[in-house]
C-alpha cells in the first residue's frame, strides 16, 4: 500500500512450502522468511518474488517485544494460538514500487513483525490491528466476532517504551461506520471505528487512510479467502490523556 500515492495491491496465494517447527523459516516458492542469526529473533530476513509485490527486506528490532495477552498465548476461536511481536524494527534492503525499485533509508523505516502459530482459529471473522501511539505505547486489540461455536474474545495488549505489559477487555461493540464494499470480492469493510478501553480510560477513533487493503485469492475472493489490513490514523485518549496514532486497522469478515 502506498498511502502517497493511495495506491494498493493486495493478493492471497495457496502454494506448497516448507515450515521449521524449531526456528523462524519458512519458504513458499514466492516468499521466503528466515532468521538471519543464532537467536532467531535479532536479525530477520523476507524476500518476495511475487511480481507486483517483489522486495528483499532485512529487520532488525529496535524495542522491547510484545506477547499477546501478556503471556505470548491465548483461547482463540478454534483453539489456542501462540503469538508474539516486535513492534519496532529498523528495515533495510528494497521493494518494488510500481515497477520502480526502491531503496530503504533504514533511518526512516519502522516495521512491525510478529510470529503466530497453533490450532487456533476464528472461522466467524475478527477485528485486529497493530497501533503505534504517539506516547510510545503500542497496542495489540483483537476482537472475535460472535460466534456459536467458541466464545468471543475482546482484548488489548500494550506495551510501553520500559517493556512491561499491560492487558485489558476491548468493548466489543467497536461502533463500525461508513462502509465500502471491496470490488474483488463484494465484501463490506468500514472506514472508522471506535476501540474504548474503558479500565485504561482509553478510547481510540480509527479512520482508514483508503478505501483498500484487502488480499485475496483472486480466482476466488470469497470471505474464506479475504482479510482487509488497511493503514489507518487514530486520535482519541489514551489513560485519559489526548493521544495520536498510525497503524494497521484489520478486518476478517465471518464465513
């Protein structure tokens, strides 16, 4: 997504890889990740040759992790899934901009990075995302749609600049408004929304840069296939105290 230009590509790929169970490597054919030292965490690699989306990018992470839910775990769906991030992370290397190669100024790069993994699954949609205050804090919410089949999970994870954590419910009622309907897919999204916190006297307005940010597969963009990850600003307060924001606004619809 180029948030100048508003100009996005977004597509799902279902190919055969490979997946260590025991270290951060994967390999689809079309994207390979790896861990690029001993700790398999301090230094991290991803390379695309997918035509419209190509890039050879290094991370190196900045600041402290953060572990979901505070522990790196938690019910999900279907099951437990396993999940940590490092939020800060310098980049360097290049993408492909509109067929333009591009170099990386690592001293003006940020990037989020996290590991997920495990049986756990919510067929019935979420709400996700990944916020960056302009306090320090970082925020982690998921919220699960209601479902019939699991109970609903609404939470935050926060992180601070010294590294402690801090976790606490979401309302789940994030008061979805202006909607746009994906021309790939049909599906509806939402351009704003509203993340209250209420035991951290938090409440954050989230606006979608664009109307665009969804991937798919494009022989078949059922919801299934689809999820919206979109660049979205977000002002409101944040332990009552007035607070900006940037980050990622994400959407799963429910089969």
């Amino acid at each position: 997504m180029d948030i100048t230009e508003k100009t996005y590509y977004g597509e799902t790929f279902h190919t055969k890889g490979e997946m260590s169970n025991n270290a951060t490597a994967g390999d689809s054919g079309l994207m390979h990740i790896w861990a690029t030292t001993p700790d398999q965490i301090s230094g991290l690699r991803a390379v695309s040759k997918i035509p419209k989306n190509s890039f050879d990018l290094t991370f190196k992470p900045t600041g402290p992790l953060l572990y979901q839910a505070g522990g790196g775990d938690y019910h999900w769906g279907l099951g437990t899934a396993w999940e940590f991030d490092a939020p800060e992370n310098q980049l360097a290397g290049s993408l492909t901009i509109g067929n333009k190669k591009v170099n990386v100024l690592p001293e003006n790069s940020l990037a989020w990075f996290d590991w997920q993994w495990g049986p756990g699954f919510a067929p019935d949609g979420w709400h996700g995302g990944a916020i960056f205050l302009d306090n320090g804090v970082k925020i982690l919410p998921m919220i699960t749609n209601p479902s019939k089949l699991y109970s609903q999970v609404s939470i935050s994870t926060m992180v601070f600049p010294d590294g402690h954590h801090e976790v606490y419910p979401i309302d789940p009622n994030l008061h979805p408004r202006n909607p746009w309907v994906s021309k790939t897919s049909g599906l509806t999204y939402y351009n704003d929304y509203e993340i209250n916190i209420p035991l951290k006297k938090t409440c954050l307005h989230s606006h979608l840069w664009m109307e665009g940010g969804e991937a798919t597969i494009l022989a078949d963009p059922s919801a299934a296939n689809s999820i919206n990850d979109a660049y979205a600003i977000f002002t409101g307060t944040f332990d009552g105290k007035p607070v900006t924001g940037w980050g990622i606004q994400e959407r799963r619809v429910g089969n």
